[in-house]
C-alpha cells in the first residue's frame, strides 16, 4: 500500500514537471536585437491662424451692422462692425463746428486779431504823428515862441497816443491767449468725441482675415462678449497639447512630425518655436507652438490632428519589445529574472544599456 502511495505521487511530479515544461515551450522567446531608435512625446494638434484674437467692443450698445463678411481680408485699422451711436455721433458732430468756429476765429483771415492789428497799426501812426507835433511844440517852447496851452495840448495828445498803443498791444495779446485757449479747449474736446465715437466701432488690429463673426444686426453687443475673431491670413501655427510628465523634454527647435485628418495620407514636418510656460489645470497638459517647414497649400483655422515630437534619435542600439518588461527594469530569461539598465524607448522599444546582451534568450511573461 505505502508502494503504491509512493508510486502515485511521484507519477504525479512527473505530470506536473512535464505541464510546466510544456507551458514554457509555448511561452514566446525572442533575442535583443539592433536597430535605429526615435524616442518622441505624443501630442494633439490644432491649426490656428497666427496672431488669432477676438475682437471685443469697448462699450454695450445694439449692433448697427457687420461691415465685413466672415473670410473677408481686412488691413490693419479696417472697420469690422458698427454699433449704434447717435448720441456720441451728433456730439462729436458739434464739438467739430465748434473746432471749425475757434479755429477761424484764431486762424482765419477775418479772425478777431486781424480787427485788433490793425487798430494797433493805426495807433502807431497817430502816436507817430502826434510825436512829431509834440516834439515840434516842445521845441518851440523851448525858445518861448506859442503857448503853455498849445505845448500841453500836444504833450497831452502824445500821451494819449502812446496809452492807446499799449492798451491795444495788451488787448491783441489777451485776445490771442484766449482764442488759443477756446481753440485748444474745441480740439481737445472734438478729439474726446470722436475717441468716444470710436469706441463704437469695433476695428480690426492687424492686418488679416476676420475668420468668425458672432454677432447679427439689432443683437446686444457687451463688453464681456467677443463680436469676432481675426487672425493672419498667411501664416499659420500648429498648437500642441504636451503631457505635464513630458513637457521637461520639449525644447524650442525640436523637430515634430505631424498629420493633419484633412491630410490623411501627408506627413508634415514642424519646428518648435514657442513653449507657454502655465498648465492648464484641467487637462493637465502645456501647450506648444511650432510652425510648418512646408506648409499644405490649403489651411483653416481649427484644422485638428496628431504628431509626435522628436526628442532624440540613436542609431545601432540593442532594443527589445517593451512587451518583455516585467516592471520598468526587469527581463525573464531561460535562468530567471534579471535586472536590466533601459535608456532611450519609443512607443514600441526600449533600448538595452546592460543587464543582458544580443545572445541572451528572454522570455514573455505570461499574462
């Protein structure tokens, strides 16, 4: 009886022995092999109109008109929409008549100074007449001829001349200072109307494409709403959602490989150029910027895709499938598992630094 327990139970190792050895014949087993390796970070993509803003008005009122259409060009300056301003128009119109009145009456030709210089110029001959005869007198009166009466009435009219003179210079310089002042006052006053006058016109601030206008005429227009958005109409960029575990390895100048859904069959190749430095919190990417080296003849704002930005690139490395990792640094092989050294990886492979080498047989684990 204890034989055949015996028996049983080494037949029974055997079975066992013989399922494990089987299950390990099944189990796939590859070599370490060398081949070019291109580690990269996945990203998102979307096409975007370079310098692309929302324009928004800088007062509430009711939408007049659109002066444009939507994919109309427009320079830099370019009146895009209209909001109603009766009020601030017939303002500025009278602060203009206003302009005009202070300005022909200190510059014109019948300006009020003219009427005043040429009193002046009358009184300076009459002072020069009256000059001369005092002059003539005071002469005469020195050697007794006329009399005290007639010396005095020149004296008297000398004078007189001489104040006229000085009160009309004193009044043209008093007149001037005030036309000048009323004159800067209307300027001033006609330059606020219009400023006010333009705050009802939204205007385009470069010169480019209005892409998008989201407003109809007799809608309320407010500060707090965009009433368009322009952009370039030449240059476009290609905004990209980075991870934040790895946005440390983007660097400006880095190579991006990208496809575009428009452009299913066409791969385009990119250069980063700028790197904004906030997350966003709720998707917890950074987002990039990089321009095209060839750019497809067609673009539209919001075009979307995929890429994948080069970070660095080796040739003739020893790689293995990342499907062989047990961990993030450990390998099965036909004598157990071994502690391995990994450096560059993409999406598929990762290169072997140490730990096993192109002879060495590893085994998938199972899963």
């Amino acid at each position: 009886m204890q034989l055949l327990h015996a028996y049983l139970n080494y037949a029974l190792l055997i079975f066992m022995l013989l399922i494990l050895v089987g299950c390990d014949s099944k189990r796939d087993r590859i070599q370490p092999q060398v081949m070019d390796l291109t580690e990269s970070v996945y990203t998102s993509v979307t096409v975007q109109p370079d310098s692309l803003y929302q324009a928004y008005a800088a007062v509430s009122g009711i939408l007049e008109r659109n002066l444009v259409e939507e994919g109309d060009k427009v320079p830099k300056g370019k009146a895009i929409s209209q909001i109603i301003n009766t009020a601030p128009k017939l303002n500025a119109d009278n602060a203009l008549l206003n302009l005009e009145l202070a300005k022909k009456n200190y510059l014109g030709s019948d300006a009020v100074l003219k009427g005043i210089l040429e009193k002046i110029e009358a009184g300076e001959l009459q002072l020069f007449n009256d000059s001369i005869n005092f002059k003539r007198q005071q002469n005469l009166w020195e050697q007794r001829i006329g009399s005290q009466a007639q010396y005095d009435a020149q004296k008297l009219a000398y004078e007189l001349s001489g104040n006229n003179v000085r009160a009309l210079k004193m009044s043209y310089e008093q007149t001037r200072n005030d036309l000048e002042t009323k004159y800067r006052q209307a300027a001033n006053s006609y330059k606020n109307s219009a400023n006010t006058t333009r705050d009802f016109v939204i205007e385009s601030k470069i010169n480019g494409t209005v892409y998008a206008l989201y407003k109809n005429p007799g809608e309320l227009i407010t500060t707090m709403e965009p009433v368009a958005s322009v952009g370039s109409s030449e240059v476009f960029v290609v905004e990209m959602l980075v991870d934040e575990v790895d946005i440390v390895k983007i660097q400006i100048g880095q190579k991006a490989l990208i496809t575009l859904d428009a452009y299913p069959s066409v791969t385009f190749e990119t250069r980063i150029n700028k790197i904004y430095p906030k997350k966003d919190d709720r998707s917890q990417t950074f987002k990039i910027e990089a321009t095209f080296d060839s750019p497809p003849n067609t673009l539209y704002p919001g075009l979307s895709g995929e890429g994948n930005i080069i970070i660095q690139q080796k040739k003739d490395v020893l790689v293995i499938p990342k499907a062989y990792l047990i961990g993030d640094s450990r390998v099965e092989t036909e004598n157990g598992e071994v502690e391995i050294s990994i450096g560059l990886q993409d999406l598929q492979y990762v290169e072997i630094l140490s730990g096993i080498d192109s002879g060495t047989y590893i085994l998938k684990p199972a899963e």
